[in-house]
C-alpha cells in the first residue's frame, strides 16, 4: 500500500469514527426522549482501482420495529374505541341507577307500587294520594332525565366527532409536510432521521382516531391506509369532512338525514359498519354512540315508558274513563298512539284529571279519572287495581327485550341488565387492549437506546479512533524521513 493509500484509509477512519462518535452522543442525550429511534451509522467499503481506498458513510440507519410499532397502533385504536363505548354505557348506567338506590328507576318504580299499596289502606287520605302523585311525577321525570341525558351524549359526541376529523386532517397534513421535507433532506444528503422521528410522532397521535397502517414509499416517504381500506395520505392527504349540529333530539338520525356522515375527499362513506373504512377507532366509536349505542338505549327507554303507558290505559281498569282516553299516563295528555313511540319518555306525562296543579283534583285517582264528582272516601278497590296493573307480568311490545313476561318493576330491572352487561363486556375488552397496548409499549421501549452498549461502542469508535491517529503519525513520521533524505 502507498503512503498516499494508507493516508486516505485513515483520514476516512477518521471521519467515520466521528460520525460514529457523534451518534452514539445523541443516541445517549435522547435515551430519554419520547419518539427518539436509535442511530448507526451504514459503512461500506471504498475501493480504487481494484484495492481498498478506506471506509464510505452510507448514511444513518434507524432501529425501528415497524411491525411492532404497527401493533401498538392498532391496539391505540382500540382503546379509543372500547374505551367511547365504555364511556357511554357508564353514564348511562349510572343515570338509570342502581336497583337499591331510591333515586333509581327500579327506586321509583318501587315508590309508586308502594304509594299505591299505602293508598289503597287509607284511601280516605288525601296526603296518601298525594304521595301517590308524587310518586307518579318522579317516574316520569326520571324517564325524561335519562333520555335527556342520552340525547346529551349523542350530542357531545356529534361535537367529538367534529374535533376528531379536524385533528385528523391537522395530523394528516403535517405527515404530508414531513414526508416532503424527509424527501428533500435525502435527496440533498442530509440525514433526515430527526423528522422521521417526529412524523412518527405525529403518525403516533392520529393512529388512536383511525386504526392506521404505514406503507414505505421511494424516498423516505409513507403512506398511511387505515385497516378498513380508506387511503388516508398518498403523496397528498385526504380531507375529510363533517358538520356539526347545535342540538339532538331522538327523532334525528344519520339515516333520516338530519345528522351528518363522513366524506373522504367529498365522498361519503360507511360509519356503522364494524368492517367499515374506519372501523375500529376512537371516530369510528363517537358514531357508534351517536347513531347506534344511544338509539338502542332510547329505544329500550321508549319501551319501558310505553309499558307504563299501556298498563295504565287498559280499558277494563278504569270504568269512568272516556273510550279511547288516556290513562294516569298520557303522552303530552293524549292517549298513546303506538305508531309514534319514539321518544314517548320526553313525553310522558301524569293525566292532568288527577293534578291540581293542572285543574285536576287528586281524589280521581281513587274514584276514575272521568268522575265527575268524589265518591265513597272508602272505596279502595281503584287504587288496588292501579297496583295490580303495575305488578302485573306482561310482554313488552319493544325495546328488544326477550319475549318473557314481566312486572314494570321487573322491564325496569332488565333495562339495567341489558345496559350493565354491555359495559362489562366493553370493558373486558377494554381491559384487554389496555394490557396489549402496555406489553407492546414495553417492548418497544426495549427496543429504544441501551446506553450500556452505546458506551461499549464509544469504546470501540475511541480505539478505532486511536488506531486510524497512530497511522497518520507515523505517515507523518516517514514522509518527514524523506524529505530528510
């Protein structure tokens, strides 16, 4: 080898060791860093007409898992929309109330039976018929409060909705920028792997909305497809769009038109489909809630306040009501119309012939509604039939329940049943993507910078160093030596 040949060998050492060097300094200064990919350096071998001419920096090489960090998305995902679900189940349930709490709806069922009941020992007491009363205005009150309540989550999450898209389109539009500016960075030679970590980053935000998938392009760049098929970014990035209402009521839907879908670049897609383009994610469960989770629960809510309708109204209960009238529950004071159930529970209201508070005299509820004028102040057998048709079983005519006959009490009980299981199964599903997402964390974090091998290698690039140093020493030595000569 020549003086010049060992002379290039070396300063090419020299570079690379401080390329190398300087590396393992970042790797050990962001091992901390959230987002951070450790580095290393690609080498290859210079060669010059047929020998070897030193070493070659290729670039920088990130140590990324993409597949792991592909998982931990999707598990993301999940918990964003588990997590909506279970969310929603929760509020509910804790509005409807647990059966031994008396501001429940089991509780106030329970308080009317036995309001009845008391009525019926004393029905000359005009403060037991008041009760009775009472007892009747705080179920229907409970029944509006929940469907109050359902319609209020229907309407948050319209307005999540909205924010989700616009983070969505934010985050997209950012990932175009980084991917142009990586290509850039590449095709001028200049390591892009700072903005590789951020619009990995970004990428990291947007993956618990829609479930995402990353797809290499040439040059640095990526494209991202959610796994139900929607092209997000390819080169450009999709818009999406949705419009936001300023109120719901449980007469609108998405079907019906009154609420708004989603489009993908003006083109509008499936949001109820479990398999749809962006199942899976925490938008994909703010649809869920507002146009299937909380229609199902109206619907049973609806049907439980129908069943307290049709008890009342039964035409062999009370022989003074008019034919065809309404019973001590009215919808909005009509009798019930069974083709217009939706959204009877906002409806529902106490027969102003009982109310005082409406021209009604409260002795009606012991003598008929249509009487005329109070009878015997002893007869309780109205009061007594008014507690049997609350305890009676029935068959409820909606609501999805199961075709088995039950007392109010006992719809009122299955209504919580039906709710309770579903949050539980929401949440051991979400408890599951939690702990997934934590394993594949973990084990990403494993994969981040170890700063014992990082100081192994310094040690390394240090001998190397010193190595590549000696030989231009002594190059310097024998050049000296010559021209001594």
């Amino acid at each position: 080898m020549s003086i010049a040949g060992a002379l290039s060998n070396a300063l090419s050492g020299l570079n690379a060791n401080a390329r190398a060097a300087e590396l393992v300094s970042s790797n050990v200064a962001n091992a901390m860093t959230e987002g951070y990919v450790p580095r290393s350096l690609e080498l290859s071998t210079r060669s010059l007409g047929g020998a070897g001419s030193g070493v070659r920096v290729e670039g920088v090489i990130r140590h990324t898992d993409n597949v792991l960090i592909g998982d931990r998305r999707l598990a993301d995902a999940a918990i964003g929309h588990t997590g909506t679900h279970a969310q929603f189940l929760s509020d509910l349930e804790r509005v409807i109330g647990s059966p031994d709490s008396a501001g429940s709806l089991s509780g106030r069922i329970a308080q009317f039976e036995a309001s009845l009941v008391e009525a019926a020992a004393r029905p000359d007491s005009e403060a037991r018929l008041s009760a009775v009363l009472d007892a009747a205005k705080g179920l229907t009150s409970h029944l509006k409060t929940t469907t109050d309540n359902i319609q209020n989550a229907r309407l948050e999450a319209d307005r999540g909705i909205a924010l989700q898209v616009d983070q969505l389109n934010a985050g997209l539009k950012d990932v175009q920028f980084l991917n142009t500016k990586i290509q850039e960075a590449m095709m001028r030679g200049v390591d892009p792997s700072g903005m590789m970590d951020l619009r990995q980053m970004k990428i990291d935000e947007i993956s618990s909305i829609v479930p995402l998938k990353e797809i290499p392009r040439d040059h640095g760049q990526v494209a991202l497809i959610t796994t139900g098929g929607a092209l997000l970014l390819d080169g450009k990035a999709a818009e999406l769009e949705f419009s936001t209402v300023n109120m719901i009521v449980p007469e609108m839907t998405q079907a019906g038109g009154a609420l708004s879908g989603l489009t993908i670049n003006g083109r509008a897609i499936v949001t109820s489909a479990e398999r749809g383009p962006i199942a899976g994610g925490s938008l994909a469960g703010l649809f869920d809630v507002r146009d299937d989770l909380a229609v199902s629960a109206q619907s049973r809510v609806d049907a439980v306040a129908r069943d307290l309708v049709e008890r009342f109204q039964d035409p062999s209960l009370d022989p003074t009501r008019a034919p065809g009238g309404a019973g001590l529950f009215t919808d909005n004071g009509a009798p019930f119309d069974p083709l217009d159930e939706v959204a009877l529970s906002t409806r529902l209201t106490v027969n102003a012939a009982v109310d005082p508070d409406q021209s009604g005299a409260i002795w009606r509820l012991r003598d008929g509604l249509g009487a005329a004028v109070p009878g015997d102040v002893g007869n309780a057998s109205l009061l007594g039939d008014l507690a049997d048709a609350l305890s009676e079983n029935r068959v409820p005519a909606s609501g999805g329940f199961l075709g088995a006959a039950r007392s109010s009490a006992g719809l009122a009980a299955d209504l919580l049943t039906v709710i309770g299981a579903e949050r539980n199964q929401t949440e051991t599903r979400l408890t599951f993507s939690t702990a997934q997402h934590n394993s594949l964390r973990q084990m990403e974090y494993s994969k981040g910078v170890d700063t014992d091998a990082e100081m192994q290698k310094l040690m390394m690039i240090e001998q190397a160093y010193a190595a590549n140093a000696q030989v231009i020493s002594t190059v310097d030595e024998m050049l000296q030596t010559i021209l001594g000569l």
